[in-house]
C-alpha cells in the first residue's frame, strides 16, 4: 500500500471512529485510533501514517510524534475538504 492509499484510508477510518462537528470535520482521540483492531490491521505504522497526513494538510493535531499512553488524549482532527468555488 502506498503512502496516498494509506491517507486515504486513515480518512476512512478518523470519519468511522470520530464524530462530525459543524464545520464539516471529524475529531478523534489518537488512543481510540491506536487501539482499535480493524486500523491495526490495516496501518503498519500508524504514527508514520499520521504524519504524512498531517505533512498534506488533511488533518492536524499537537505535537509531532504521537506515542500509546502518553498521547492517548490528544485529538486529531480530519480537516473538512476544500469547498469548490462557484463556477
């Protein structure tokens, strides 16, 4: 799986795990990410995921390196899309 296909799927994933908010994005704690089965399956480096996604702009959180445990409660947010401008 490359680097694109695992971002898009981590967006899959933040928007099955995370709850909407008003603006159109998705928040979930990186401890309920990290733990659950179904993203160990599909993620081997969760961390490395995370970032590269955060590298694009598609989502952000605090913080550079997200570690089990110590960052568990830290948010991360899944940016809504781009609106389309107005032809």
């Amino acid at each position: 799986m490359n680097v694109e296909e695992e971002v898009r799927k981590l967006k899959e994933e933040i928007q099955r795990l995370g709850q909407q908010q008003p603006d159109g994005s998705y928040k979930v704690k990186f401890g309920v990410l990290f733990n659950d089965d179904r993203c160990a399956n599909i993620f081997e480096a969760l961390v490395g995921t995370l970032r590269a996604a955060k590298k694009r702009k598609i989502l952000k959180y605090d913080g550079e390196l997200l570690l089990q445990g110590v960052h568990d409660n830290v948010e991360i947010t899944l940016l809504p899309p781009p609106a389309v401008a107005a032809a």
